[in-house]
C-alpha cells in the first residue's frame, strides 16, 4: 500500500489541488452570477397612468374588421363545445 501511494503522490496531490480550485471557482461565479440589480419599478408602475378608450375603440374595430369570427362568437362557439 504504502508503494502505491508513494508512486502516485503527485497525481493524488494534483487532484486535490484540482478539486479544490474547481470547488473555490464554482462557489466564487455562484455568487457572482446571482445578485443581480434590477430596477423592479419597471413591472410594479403601469406604462401610462390614463386609459385611452379611444385606442380600445380602435383596436376593438381593428379585431372585428380583420378576424373571420368576432371575439364574441368564439367564447359562444367555445362554451357551446364544452
């Protein structure tokens, strides 16, 4: 036994040197990688603070006049299915 190790006293140092780099680095980038600064602001506050009806309006015309069934009749032809 003590053959054996003497023969592979360098490769067994080598690996715990290796293992303990890989274990600092991973620990390290680990650390790194998880504090990250987000302005949280951006999902708490609404994009304007008035509501457009006239834009509603618009988009509800643009829905009815481009889509070959209205809103409407798909939730009534869904709930029909169901």
């Amino acid at each position: 036994m003590k053959d054996i190790i003497k023969k592979y006293i360098s490769a067994i140092i080598l690996l715990f040197v290796v293992v303990i780099v890989w274990a600092g680095l991973a620990f390290f980038l680990d650390s790194q990688s998880s504090y990250s600064e987000v302005n949280i602001e951006i999902y708490t506050n609404p994009m304007n603070s008035t509501f457009s009806q006239e834009e509603l309006d618009d988009v509800n015309k643009r829905t009815l006049r481009t889509l070959p069934v209205s809103p409407k009749e798909f939730i009534n032809l869904s709930k029909s299915i169901n």
